[in-house]
C-alpha cells in the first residue's frame, strides 16, 4: 500500500464531486490521477497565459474524458512539449491525448 501526503488526499477530495463519491471511487489510482493534473500545470510555466489557459482546458478535458488514465506528468508533460514544438492548433493537443 502506497502512502500519500494529506496534500495529495486533499487533491483527490477536490477531484470528486461528493464526499460519497470520494468514499465510492478511493483508489491508489484515483489519488494518483488527481494529483497528476496539478503537477503538470505547475510544471507548464515556459508558456504564456493564453497557452496555459488553453493547455489547461484541454488537460482538464482530456482527463474528464479518461485519456489520461494512469498517465504519469512526465507523459502527459512530453505530449504538451510534442505539442509546442509542432505548433499545431485546435483539437490536436486533444487528439495527442486520446493516444498516447
């Protein structure tokens, strides 16, 4: 069994939309993925405030949807840096997501 921080379970409270579903849904894996999102937008500085918004949307998106289940931040990180680096626009980041 994995121990994770008080920082880490609170992430995963804030990731559920109840307290009963929090209880439903506790998993290593669920903690894991909670906290994968928050370490990569902290990590997503190099870009400007409009890139951040839009990265940030599409992460948030891609997660809802489950294409980044048991994705690790370094993972996602070099799908965002693939993405940069071929300034591709629209639903490619997205895309990009769906799969890895």
């Amino acid at each position: 069994m994995k121990a994770f921080t008080i920082e880490q379970i609170r992430n995963y409270l804030k990731s559920q939309d109840s307290f009963g579903d929090a209880l439903y849904n506790l998993s290593e894996d669920k903690i894991e993925l909670a906290n994968a999102v928050p370490n990569v937008i902290n990590h997503i500085n190099a870009f400007d405030d409009t890139e951040k918004e839009y990265i940030i949307s599409i992460i948030e998106l891609a997660e809802e949807k489950g294409y980044l289940k048991e994705k690790s931040v370094t993972e996602i990180l070099d799908v965002v840096k693939d993405w940069k680096e071929e300034g591709e626009q629209g639903e490619s980041l997205l895309m990009s997501f769906q799969y890895m």
